[in-house]
C-alpha cells in the first residue's frame, strides 16, 4: 500500500533513543525505548538501576526511529565520543544556561 506522495505505509514501531541529566551528578545517561513516557516515569521513580542513585533526572534529548534497529544504533553512536561531542554542540545552548 502506498500513500498520496508514493511512500510506502508500512506499520512503523515508535522507538526513541534519549538523553537524561542527572541533577545530582550532572552527567549524562543515554538509552532507547518504545514508551518514552513511561520509560522517563519508571527513571524518576528509582527503578531503573542504572539512574537510581542519580536521581532527580531531566529528559534533555530524544530522537524518533522507526524501528528498534535504528533506536539502538543511534544510542550506541550517541554513547561515542564522536556522539557525546554531537550532543554537546546540538545542546550548546542547554549547557550554556545551566
């Protein structure tokens, strides 16, 4: 099945890639999800043992893949060097006014 502009609709799977800051340590954690909203709750609820003892944390970034493929290439680039310094000058701004 094809849409007006003859793109292929296929049944696409939301997944995000995301970057939280930890306000008590400041740094950076990076992950994927398919439910953002409630990824980001179970984050600020302490039940994610990765940001548990980092708490509180605010969502700072996300990208929106189509698959979960993409989702984890896309948080394994970000954990990169070459991604952390994507991400520091995409956020230039955001890092400047902490």
């Amino acid at each position: 099945m094809a849409s007006k502009r003859g793109v292929p609709v296929t049944n696409i799977s939301m997944h995000y890639t995301y970057v939280l800051l930890s306000k008590k340590d400041n740094k950076l954690y990076t992950g994927y999800t398919n439910n953002l909203k409630q990824r980001i709750r179970k984050h600020s609820s302490g039940q994610v043992i990765s940001t548990k003892a980092r708490l509180p944390i605010q969502l700072i970034y996300y990208e929106v893949c189509g698959n979960k493929k993409d989702a984890r290439a896309r948080e394994k680039y970000l954990k990169s060097e070459m991604g952390k310094r994507y991400l520091k000058n995409r956020l230039r701004n955001y890092f400047e006014n902490l």
